[in-house]
C-alpha cells in the first residue's frame, strides 16, 4: 500500500485500512492509468476516487447523473475540509461564472458535475484552462444503451478526453452487464483500463419470493414476528409508500415513509428517526437509499417489483452490510406481474403527448421559441397540470425522456437554502457594517460561518441564522434582502418548488425531436429487463445464482432462498405430501405442531403443500386445526 493512499484515508476519513479492492483501485488511478471499478452497493466507491483525486495535482472533476448524490457527497467532502463544489441546475449564470474561475484558479479540490451541463460552450471553455487531477464517471453504467439508466449526456463525456488526453478516467458503477463494461470502456475511449470487479456474491443475505394472497397482510405479521429487525420496504410509487405505512402504523408498527415529493426537512426528519432506530421500517421509493450506509438493516421487503434486475440488486444489497445474516423478501399477489407491464408501458407516453407537454411547459413559463437556454424556472408544478388539463402520470415520465434527450433538466426539490455571494472587499464591507449596526450580526454571522464567502457563493442555513441571531424568517428574509438592493450581497433565494433549466433554447414544435436511443432503443431495453425479473419470479432456480448470472457472473447455489430451501426440503422429504397425510391420520394438528415436526425454514412450503391438499379436499381446516376428512 503507498503511503500517500495510506495517510490520505487517515487523514480525511480516519480508517487505518481500505476495504476489499479499494487500494488496487486507488493505486491504479494514482498513478495514470484508466480504470472501470464496478463494486455492488455499499463497496465504498466514492474512496475509490476521492483518494486519488486529493493524491494527484489540480482538481478532480465528477460527473454524476442525481444531484441528491452529489449534493451529499460534497457535503461529506466540505465536513472533511476538503474544497467541493457541485454545478447543478437551478445555479444562475453568474454562480456558475464564478464557480467555474474558482476552479480554473485552484480554488476547489473536487468539482461535481451533471453530464449535461459537459456540453455548455462556458464549461467547455474553462475546463480546458482548468489543472485537472482526475476525471471521475460516476454512475457510469448510465453511457450505454443497454443500461437500465442510460443517459446519452453521457455520451459527450469523452471529450474531457479530448481537451486532456494525459489525464486518467475512472469509471465507477455498482452493477453493469457483460456489454455494459464494454460500452463504458468503448464510449468513454479508455486506453487499455484495468478492469476491477468485486465479487456480486452476498453470502450473508437471503433472496426469497413467496406467493401470497395478501402482501401487505404478509409483510405486517412478519415485522411483528420480529419485533426488533430494522428494515426497508421499497415501493414503486408514493401512494403505495403511503398506503403502506398507514397500514402498519394502525397495527402500532413503528414505522416512516421517504419519498422525492416530500420535502427537504420531512425526509431529513425520517432519516434521522430510522438512523435512530426511533421508526426501526422505512416504506420507501428507491429516492431511499442514495448516501444511505446503514449497517444493521436486518431485511429489505419489496412489496412492488422492481421493473429490472438493476434497481432490485441495488435496493436488496441495503441489507446486512454489517456481515450478519440478513433477508430479502417479496410477497407476491397474481396481479403483480401484470402490474410491472403497466408501470413500465407507463414510462413512454406517446412522442406526440411528450411533445404537447414541452409545448405547455414552455407556454407556462413564457419561454419564447428561441430564447431560455440554460435559464432555470420555479414550476408550480399542480398548477401547470390543472391549467392545461394534463395527466399528471405522463407529465412525469415525459420530463423524464426530455432530461434524457437534452432538452431540459428537471429539478422536483427546487433548492434548500439561500445562496448568497458578499459582493464587495472586507474594507468597504467593514465601512457599511459601522453605517448600520442592525445588520451587522447578521453580516458576522455570514462572513464567520462562511468562509469562501467573499469568492463564490455558499449556501445558508436559514433556520440556523434566525436560531443563533434570535430574529424571525420574516427579519431574516428584510436584512437579506435589504443586503442584496444596497449591493452587498448577491442572492439566489431559496425555494422548495420544483424547478425547470433549459438545455438548449425553446423550439418549434416540429423541430423537437426525440432521439432513437431515448425512446425506442430504450423503451425495447426496459421491456427485455422486465422479462427477466418476471423469469427471477416464476422461474424455478436459486434466486441469486439466477441474478448473479445476469450480471455476468457465475455462483453456486445460495442454500437459503426460497428455491434451494424447498429443495432441501424435498431431499430430505421426498415423500412429504404422504408425510404430512401420515401425520393428520395420527390426530388433527395446528400448522404449528406440523412445522414442528420437520425444520422450521421449511414451513412456507409446508404451508404451501397443506393448502394444495385442502383445494384437492384430502385434507381439511377447522378451528386452527387440519385433519383429514371424516
């Protein structure tokens, strides 16, 4: 191990050793050369290149496709003292001049970036002025069209390539198919990159599916059969994120719900009282999750499917990162693979409806055609629907595709504080602070609790300021904006409505046009992927040895999911029908007293056997025990 990896690590993260495989790769990127990493969730990526990125010279550039992602891992940077900086949407033509002559002049360590924002005539200007340390693809299965989450911004990566041939690229993604390395390495034009892969076996957590008649019926008595198991339930959408955690909470089950449309301090809230253990079950979206690196989560119950292998190995790999044994379970209902077409089909409104919507968007915000490129816009997003009569279930996916193809990036969060830039030096800022005491507290605060003030902008803690200078919101939002008229301040004002940035400037309706590989290409691929989980459901086979082998990798059977215990069980109990027949000649028994008489991993298929046998009538149920009939 180098030295320099070695006393970085201890230095900003304060671990004595790397985990599995994270010195090869930090090693690697330290010195030069191109690298693809592919580690399952939870494996520590971002080390991987936070590392090196402090090791080598000038600034390390990330691109990264979710701006929660990047807005958590430079908050975790800045709290290591590290200088980071993230380049999202909603950042006003100015913020963005400064952020980036910051960066051209060594003012930043790490710059995080979104892939769309790669192919401004501005970035693309400075970044060839700019000493570059790194190049990071964050996220990087999103480069092919054969990913479950392709971007083709992505695919414009490759010219940092271009404006710097010497400085290596490291691509990191928790899950890629065989052609998806091929398409990173290709796409991104590698030169001879080693490839590292961990190993996507997790011996400690089980894969289990279990038909049912009543799932949410199923998921309860089992969080109440332990009591104690922290745990996360993953819904497609939030009415079922809602349905599902009313439901628990009348049986008295401790339990919260995270989603995209909550807002900022609700979903901090119930992050913290799940981290806490204060509601040991989060019923969530997959917005749950990202940042999250909780050891002891004991189970993750998907009570919807996911609709591709990706986004199920993702969300069932948030279990038992300690090394302790774990579960994953889905209780299936007859309906829930048609339901996965529907949600699916419902991801490609027509191109004609995608079309309808931009137009209504553009109309709404008073977008000229030819005019708001790289303008950002508050949408009072229920409004927009109700004013040009929409359906809010296609209003989504079709800003989705139009993120996909270019057109505009959608912001459901809108920003969580004010950002706010001291626009004159300390001398004269000193001579107006004499001039008006009132606001001086305020400006102390600022200049004290933001340092990189005076040089871009930096972010405030609205509720912090009013807390530590006792004034209300009210005063707060006059002294800054009694600020920002005198000059003294520049300001972006917080807002926790959704917001619009335009790629490129409004078009004629005709001219819009929808790129092949974001649609049809993509629509094909996400059908083929929901195949496959519905082979993972029906299909009889060991769970992860199935999905394992989807990725490319080989396995031997896991012995502890639904599959390889019935197997087990069918060894050792070939004859189990007559068995259990054999039994109930003997007296009538409760379903307890059965399992009892056998291992108790197999009681989901005893169950299963003693139902069959009750519709065939050879056996009977009354009054918690079965028989045979009279």
């Amino acid at each position: 191990m180098s030295k320099k990896s070695q006393e970085i690590l201890s230095k900003y993260w304060g671990y004595s050793e790397f985990r599995p495989m994270q010195e090869e790769i930090i090693e690697a990127s330290i010195y030069g050369k191109d690298v693809i990493a592919l580690l399952p969730t939870g494996g520590g990526k971002s080390i991987c290149f936070q590392v090196p990125g402090i090791a080598r010279e000038g600034i390390t550039i990330v691109v990264s496709p979710l701006i929660a992602l990047m807005e958590d891992q430079v908050n975790q940077l800045q709290k290591r003292g590290i200088r980071a900086k993230a380049l999202t949407s909603g950042l006003s033509f100015r913020e963005i001049d400064i952020l980036l002559d910051n960066a051209k002049f060594g003012g930043i360590d790490f710059l995080y970036i979104s892939p769309e924002r790669i192919q401004t005539r501005l970035f693309q200007e400075r970044v060839k002025q700019m000493e570059i340390a790194l190049f990071v693809v964050d996220e990087a299965h999103c480069i092919s069209e054969w990913g479950h989450d392709f971007r083709p911004a992505y695919m414009e990566i490759s010219k940092l390539r271009e404006y710097h041939p010497e400085v290596p690229i490291i691509a990191v993604t928790a899950t890629a198919t065989p052609k998806v390395k091929e398409d990173i390495a290709s796409h991104l034009k590698l030169k001879n990159p080693e490839i590292f892969e961990a190993s996507f076996e997790r011996t400690n957590v089980s894969y289990e599916v279990y038909p049912v008649s009543n799932k949410l019926d199923a998921i309860a008595k089992w969080i109440l059969k332990n009591p104690n198991d922290v745990g996360i339930i993953y819904c497609q959408t939030r009415k079922s994120v809602k349905d599902v955690m009313i439901y628990l909470q009348a049986l008295k089950i401790k339990a919260n719900m995270y989603h995209g449309g909550m807002n900022g301090k609700e979903r901090s809230l119930a992050l913290t009282n799940w981290l806490s253990e204060h509601t040991p079950i989060m019923v969530a979206t997959n917005a749950f999750g990202m940042g999250i690196d909780k050891p002891n989560v004991r189970f993750v119950s998907h009570y919807e499917i996911p609709n591709n292998p990706e986004s199920y190995f993702q969300e069932a790999g948030r279990a038992g990162r300690d090394g302790n044994e774990s579960r994953t379970f889905a209780f299936v209902e007859p309906v829930d693979l048609n339901e996965i077409a529907v949600r699916v089909m419902a991801q490609f409104p027509s191109p004609d409806k995608i079309r309808l919507i931009y137009r209504a968007l553009c109309n709404y915000l008073k977008v000229a055609i030819g005019s708001g490129e790289h303008e950002s816009y508050i949408l009072l997003f229920k409004d927009f629907v109700k004013k040009f009569n929409l359906n809010m279930a296609e209003v989504y996916p079709a800003f989705r595709l139009l993120e996909m193809n270019g057109s505009i990036l959608f912001s459901e969060q809108g920003l969580k504080g004010s950002r706010i830039k001291i626009s004159i030096d300390n001398t004269h800022l000193y001579g107006f602070q004499l001039k008006n005491p009132v606001l001086d507290p305020l400006i102390t605060w600022i200049s004290r609790n933001h340092s990189e003030v005076f040089d871009s902008f930096c972010e405030i803690d609205e509720e912090e300021a009013c807390k530590r200078l006792k004034i209300s919101n009210q005063e707060l939002e006059r002294q800054l904006k009694y600020l920002e008229e005198h000059g003294i301040i520049d300001i972006t004002w917080r807002t926790d409505l959704p917001m619009i940035t335009f790629l490129h400037e409004r078009l004629p309706d005709d001219y819009i046009e929808l790129k092949p590989e974001v649609y049809h290409f993509r629509k094909e691929r996400a059908l083929e992927r929901m195949n496959v989980m519905k082979a993972y459901i029906e299909g009889r086979h060991c769970r992860p040895q199935f999905i394992i082998a989807y990725f490319g990798q080989t396995s031997i059977p896991c012995g502890k999911c639904d599959y390889c215990l019935e197997q087990r069980l069918l060894e050792k109990h070939p004859r189990l029908e007559l068995e259990l027949i054999e039994l109930l000649e003997q007296k009538p028994m409760t379903l307890a007293e059965i399992v009892s008489q056998f291992d108790a991993s197999f009681a989901t298929k005893i169950k299963s056997i003693l139902k069959e046998l009750i519709n065939q009538e050879r056996v009977t149920f009354s009054e918690m025990y079965f028989s045979l009939p009279q």
